[in-house]
C-alpha cells in the first residue's frame, strides 16, 4: 500500500526555531560544536540569498534544510542553489517531508531564476543519497569535494 504523504507546513525558520534545529542537526551529528545562535537565525530570515527552512508536522519542527543562492558569471548572471544540511527528525521519517522540504527549495529556485541546485550529503548515508536520487538529485555528474577549515593551508 502506498502511503500518502502527511501535509506539512512549510517556512523560513524565525529567530525561535533555532533550538528545534539544533536538535535536527544533533541527530544528524553528534558534534558537541554544533551551535545555532537565535541571532543568526534571525539575519537568515532576513536574507534574500539564504533560506533556512523548517517543516511542521502537528505544530512541530519536524524536518530542516537550508538553501544558498551563489552568484555566478557563466550563465547570464543566473545564481546556482547549493542545498545544505537536509534533516528529518528520525521519527518523522516517512511521512513526505523532506520530499516536501525539496519540492519548496525547488520553488524558491525556480523564482530566483536558479540554473540548478547542488547538494552534497555524507558518503556514509546512503539511505539518504538513495532518497536525494528518488527527489531528482544524481550523483553521476558532478563529484564534490570538502575541505573542512581545521585543514586549510593558511592559518
């Protein structure tokens, strides 16, 4: 049986929100530098280049996922999205939302004239990447590559 997928409401994260995604990112990670200032939460919302998301599910903060719009020069100035930091609480899995989540990040790409979004996820999750596939992400095209500041030349 098919499930249908639980309407969620969908928005940018306020200043209030920042505790329930840290607690989205900490189950993502357990990384005891994890930190998300209300402040910062706050300058995200009112950005028109970063959109911090956040799904509700019974009034709850279920799922998060942040999208960045990057200038670029190549395709008549149209920005490209990267995608970052796509969470769904673990006991909310299954119900639609961050397929839901996606589809809104679509949108806001599509209105600001995006030629494509990119988003990269740990290698070791591969439940993910097989659920970023069934959303219309490849990982065929493009091999990503991080360096993490603790491993930057300069200092």
């Amino acid at each position: 049986m098919i499930r249908k997928p639980e309407a969620c409401v969908i928005r940018q994260a306020t200043a209030e929100d920042a505790a329930a995604v840290e607690a989205l990112y900490r189950e993502l990670i357990s990384d005891p530098l994890i930190h998300v200032s209300r402040s910062h939460v706050g300058k995200l919302f009112l950005s028109d280049t970063s959109f911090l998301l956040v799904a509700e599910l019974d009034g709850i903060v279920r799922g998060t996922a942040l999208l960045n719009l990057c200038q670029d020069a190549m395709y008549r100035a149209q920005p490209f999205g990267v995608v970052e930091n796509v969470v769904v609480s673990e006991k909310a899995r299954g119900h639609g939302i961050g397929r839901q989540l996606l589809t809104h990040v679509e949108h806001l790409a599509i209105t600001r004239d995006c030629t494509k979004l990119m988003l990269l996820s740990s290698a070791t999750r591969t439940s993910a990447h097989a659920f970023f596939r069934r959303c219309g992400f490849t990982g065929d095209t493009k091999l990503g590559f991080v360096k993490y500041r603790s491993r930057f030349g300069i200092r």
